[in-house]
C-alpha cells in the first residue's frame, strides 16, 4: 500500500515549488523481520517521516506502508556534490536511533538508499531557471481516495462495537450544550470505536504471525528473539524465556476470548493474561489512529481503562524494579491482590470467571 502526502516547505499559493534544484532521491525505509500488516507498516512509515521531516530543506515526501517496509521517498536538495555517503548518514543515524528507542520496532533494519540526480549545471551563475514542480491532480487524488477509503472502514468498524457506550470513548462527553461540539464529540468517539476494532483484528493477525514463528524455531531448535515477535514481543520482558508456542497458543485464546466482549459488550475479565491482552490492544489502538488520523482525546487511554480494568495491578509486571514481586509472599502489594505468578496467568480469578477449554492449565498436543 502506498500513500502520498504532500509537504510543503517552500511552496507558493498554487502549489508549485519555485527556485529549487533537486539533487538527490532518498529511500529510507524500516524492514521488519518478518511481513507486517497495514497498521504495523502504517504506523512505522508515520514514525519515519515525523523523524526525517526535520532533516527537510524541501519538498515532496511519498509515505513508503508496505508488508515488507515501511517509510518514505523524498528529494533532498542543497547536498554538496558527490555526498552520497555523508548523506546516507544524515539519515541512517537518527533512524537507527528511532528503531533502538521504540519498542515495537526492536528487529527492524534500517535501509537508506540515495540517488543523485543529473545535475548540468556547471556554474550557478549560468543556472537556467528551474521549471516548478506541480503537486499532479493524480497524486492528490489518490492521497484522498485513501484517507477516504481509510475513514469508512473505521466507520463500517465502529457499527461492531458494543464494548461500551460511545459517551465512554470521549473525554468531553457526548452530551454538551453545543450542538456543533456534541457532533464533533460522536463523530471522534465512532471513529475511535472503530479503531479499537481494527486494532483488535491487527493484534489477532500478529500473534498467528507469532505462533508460526514459535512453531518454526521449535521444529529447527532455532533460538527466537521476542524483540523480533510482533505481540509476544510486547509482554513483559522479564518472562521471555517463557514465552513459547503453546504460551502464544493460549495467550491467542485468551485474547480472542476478551474480543468477544468487544462485539457483545464489556464483562469482567477473567484471568490475568486478557488484562495483558487488553494492554496489548489499547497499544495498538493508537497506531490505528494514527494511520486513520485521528488525533486521540489528551487522557483518552486513561478514561477507557477505567471502564476495562477491575484494577491494573498486571501493570507491576512491567515495573523492573520489583522484578520477582510475584514470587514473593512478603512483597508489598494491593490488598487482596490476584497472583501474578506466570504460572497462575490463566487460571480464572473466581468460579463465576471461565476461560475456553485450550486457554486453561491443561495438557497440551504439542
């Protein structure tokens, strides 16, 4: 999937660059280690170009969302001549620095690739004048068709969800005296409601891609590095040595089990691994945002937590600094606080909570 987007830094009213000659074509682009689906790419191509923006003298940046890598096409200018390799490191460095500082994209390479561009101008005061560079009909149009096509299947999502009230999905509530803004209120809470189905689907998709990953390593008796997994990668860290291919098996029961309440409405949860799921999700629900442009509500994760969650004491398994806490009768905690052993991640939090057949402590086929 391609989408253009135009960026402008010295453009007149109609649109067209002046007074510029384009020296370079830059391809820089994040390659996961494995094919992505559209919310991943997505969200990796919107982390590219909101770092290289900065690097921009000019103009014209085409968003680069594909299964296999993710960022941008630009024209560079101003470069010194023959600075191919200086001008691979302008935006190899903070790239690299992006993918280190980002969880989600532990695994992904960084690839630049620069072209120079004929250049026959020997002496600048002999320079013929640049013909401007039209932003075409065609582009734009297929930059709209997209944010369009993008819209009404957030829209055709939100009509699944039931896992809570719309009123509950915005911060400034559905029911305000202006009209104009109680519209612009529902309109922001169905488009996130169907970003949180989408995200739902996308975390699904990313853990099948997990499992078949596990499964592989474990026929070859290949080690696999859970920065490299798409959803495992993302539970706590201090249990990675843990996470297998019967772990991720059940952990997409859990989690497909938790989506039920998504389409049918929200009931408690039933074990510690959908509260993790649930946390899993609520990630991913930005990067559907984001590739939707939504711009998400300042404390919106906050307010839809506090309809979800009992409580988030699954949250102090992500806290180093008590690691081993779980193991450990005497550590201070909530009262009445569920264990959190990895052992017990399944095991239902009373008799009135259940979990389907696979997910529970059972033996399994291998």
């Amino acid at each position: 999937m391609w989408i253009t987007r135009g960026r402008l830094k010295a453009s007149d009213a109609g649109g067209k660059i002046a007074d510029v000659s384009y020296r370079w074509t830059v391809t820089a682009v994040l390659v996961p280690p494995a094919p992505v689906g559209v919310l991943a790419s997505q969200g990796a191509a919107t982390l590219v170009e909101d770092v290289v923006i900065d690097l921009l003298d000019g103009v014209w940046i085409r968003r680069i969302a594909e299964q296999d890598r993710s960022g941008v096409e630009v024209h560079d200018v101003g470069c010194a001549p023959d600075a191919t390799a200086a001008l691979r490191d302008r935006w190899t460095v903070p790239l690299r620095a992006l993918v280190a500082d980002t969880p989600e994209l532990q695994g992904w390479q960084v690839q630049v690739d620069v072209i120079e561009e004929a250049d026959d101008v020997d002496d600048e005061e002999d320079e013929a004048p640049v013909s401007p560079v039209e932003i075409t009909g065609d582009a734009i149009a297929d930059s709209l068709m997209a944010s369009i096509e993008y819209e009404q299947s957030l829209l055709s999502a939100a009509e699944l969800f039931r896992a809570l009230p719309l009123d509950c999905l915005s911060v400034d509530g559905l029911d305000q005296a202006d009209p104009d803004a109680r519209g612009e209120a529902l309109r922001y809470a169905t488009r996130l409601a169907g970003c949180m189905v989408v995200a739902a689907e996308h975390v699904t998709d990313g853990l099948f891609n997990d499992i078949t990953t596990l499964r592989a390593a474990r026929r070859t008796g290949e080690h696999v590095d859970v920065d490299h997994l798409e959803i495992i990668g993302l539970l706590p860290r201090r249990f990675a040595p843990r996470y297998d291919a019967l772990f991720a098996q059940k952990f997409l029961v859990a989690l497909t089990d938790m989506t039920t309440r998504i389409t049918s409405g929200w009931t408690e949860l039933a074990c510690v691994a959908q509260e993790l799921a649930v946390r899993v999700w609520l990630d991913h629900v930005e990067i559907a945002a984001d590739a939707g442009g939504v711009r998400l509500e300042e404390g919106w994760r906050g307010a839809v937590e506090d309809q979800l969650f009992e409580d988030v004491d699954h949250e102090l398994l992500y806290n180093y600094a008590l690691d081993g806490f779980e193991t450990d009768d005497d550590v201070i905690g909530p009262t009445g606080m569920t264990s959190m052993r990895f052992e017990d991640w399944f095991v239902p939090y009373n008799d009135a909570c259940t979990l389907p057949l696979y997910a529970l402590d059972r033996t399994h086929p291998q």
